[in-house]
C-alpha cells in the first residue's frame, strides 16, 4: 500500500471520529454522573452550527488572533498525519521524531496563549499565563518519557517507537512507568482532568476555555475541531502503544483498509470510556497542586529511563 495513502487514510479516519469521541466521553460522564447525557453526535451539529454563525472580533486583535485558529488546528492535523494512530510507515512518518511532536504541540500551545492574551480580556491573559505555567512543566515530562520509549525501541520516531508495543512491554516492564506518564501528559495537554475542567466557565478554574473565550463564529468551530483532533490523537497513541493491533501498514490490503476505521471506532471509543471512567473518579487539582502532578509525571519518566539505562549497563 502507498505510503501517502497510509497516511492520507490515517488523517481522514482520525478527524471523522474526533467528534464522536468528544461526545462518547460527554454521554458516559452524564450516565456514570446519573444523569442523560447530550447525544453522542452533538459536537458533529455544534461544529456545523458555529460555522454558520457570524464571528464577532474585538477590535483589540490583531492578525495574531485570527491567525491561531488556523495554526491550532494545523498543528493537531500534522500531528495526526506524522504520529502511528491508525497506521505505521506513512510518507509523514519520518516527521515523527520525539523532539519533532514535542515542538508541534508547543507550536500550537504557543499560539494558543498569543491569542488569548491578544484579546486584551482578563480572562485571556489569566489562562494565558495559566497554560504557559502548565507548558513549562509538560514539556520536560514528555520529552523525557518519550526518551524511555526511544531507548526501548531504539528509534528516536514515535512511529518506531511502536515496535515494542504489546507484548514488547511485557519483554521491557521499566517501560510501563513511562506508560504511565505518557498517560498523565496525555491528560495535561488536552486540558483534563484533574488538570482542567473543559467543561467550565468559572473564572477561578479556567485554563483552556479562557484563552478561546474571545472566539466565535467559525474561529470557534476551528479551535473546538483542533481540541478534539488533539483528544483523539493521544487517545489512539496510548491506545496504539498497549495494542498495536490492527493498524495498518505498506504490506497491507484493501480488506484491512476497509476494516480501519471500524478499529479505529472501537480502540478510541474504549479510550473514551476509560477517560469517562477516570474522569468521573477524581476532583479537579488546585492550580497550585498542579506541580506535583506534573512532577510525578517527569519522576515516573525520568525512573523508565534510569532503569533502561540500567538494564543496559548489564
């Protein structure tokens, strides 16, 4: 199979379901909480209604503020196209290098807290200045945790990295700790508990929300579209490194193409549910608890490498 193909297939699939997992793990919330729920293809209607509306801009912003949307959700769609999420070795996967995905995430973060403090609100700039307080420390954590699956796997790209998912993990158990933190960063970066509400218009708890309050209209649309593609894209790559089953490669067919998307379906809808899960079971962190967590984060990588480096040394 054409690797631009692979890779062509791997972005369509992922943007196609990221709506529907944002509303898999809004439905399992509310029934876990006791409650309905909004349907599961809600977001699909939210998207298409804020793209109908009128956008309304302060007349404080400059090309910066208009200009983020677009870089937020590119961002989140190279991310999809160079990580292993629904295929290895496409034509983007060389592009996967750790430091590669750690500087497209930041990239977008970056952009995320210029806009909000573009808007001259108070808002923006308190989660502004919020979300580069959190940066600071989810940035050291994942590069150190992506360094324990690279000297796992020997491969400095996420898409190598794969190789020693499944069975590999249980062949190397030092790396499960950065498992772990990979697990936790995922939640930081997506603005999740017990991190961020994302759910939230309280002044005192917002983080994500209050550098997109300013937006409206399409801007909006993109920037929801960016979260929910950057939720599916970690949800698929812990999903992908503890089951690498069923992904596809060059040596692959047209039945297995076929079949992608249904795996894709299930593997992001029992992530959802165990996000659902895990969500529902905690309170959300104070922001000046927040360190700790990521420093617990940054400790379990930092211990998956000393005890690579060990198993090495012998």
């Amino acid at each position: 199979m054409n690797p631009a193909l692979l890779t062509t297939v791997q972005v369509v699939v992922v943007v196609t379901f990221a709506p529907l997992a944002t509303g898999v793990v809004r439905r399992v919330k509310a029934f876990l909480q006791g409650r309905h729920g909004p349907p599961v293809l809600l977001p699909y209607w939210t998207l298409l209604t804020l793209m109908r509306k009128e956008m309304v801009l302060s007349t404080s912003t400059s090309w910066v503020f208009r200009a983020a949307p677009y870089v937020v959700l590119a961002t989140a769609l190279l991310s999809a196209a160079v990580l292993p999420l629904v295929a290895r070795g496409g034509i983007a996967a060389p592009l996967s290098h750790m430091v590669v995905v750690a500087g497209i995430w930041m990239l977008g973060a970056v952009f995320l807290v210029l806009a909000g403090l573009d808007s001259a609100g108070a808002f923006g700039g308190m989660g502004s200045s919020r979300e580069m307080t959190i940066s600071a420390f989810l940035e050291p954590a994942l590069i150190v945790t992506l360094a324990s699956f690279a000297l796992a796997s020997g491969s400095s790209t996420v898409d190598g990295m794969l190789a020693i998912g499944g069975r590999g993990l249980l062949s190397r158990p030092w790396v499960l700790p950065a498992l772990a933190s990979l697990g936790l960063i995922a939640l930081g970066e997506n603005a999740r508990y017990p991190v961020d509400n994302p759910a939230t218009h309280l002044e005192l708890t917002m983080v994500h929300e209050a550098m997109v309050l300013e937006y409206s209209g399409p801007y909006l649309a993109l920037m929801e579209l960016a979260s929910m593609v950057k939720l599916a894209v970690f949800a698929l790559l812990l999903v992908n490194i503890v089951l690498p089953a069923g992904l596809l490669t060059t040596a692959t067919g047209i039945v297995a193409l076929a079949a992608a998307p249904l795996v894709t379906a299930v593997k992001l809808g029992a992530a959802m549910v165990l996000l659902a899960l895990v969500e529902s079971s905690m309170a959300k962190l104070r922001f000046y608890g927040l360190p700790e967590y990521f420093f617990g984060s940054l400790f379990l990588g930092l211990t998956s490498l000393a005890l690579g480096l060990f198993a090495g040394w012998l």
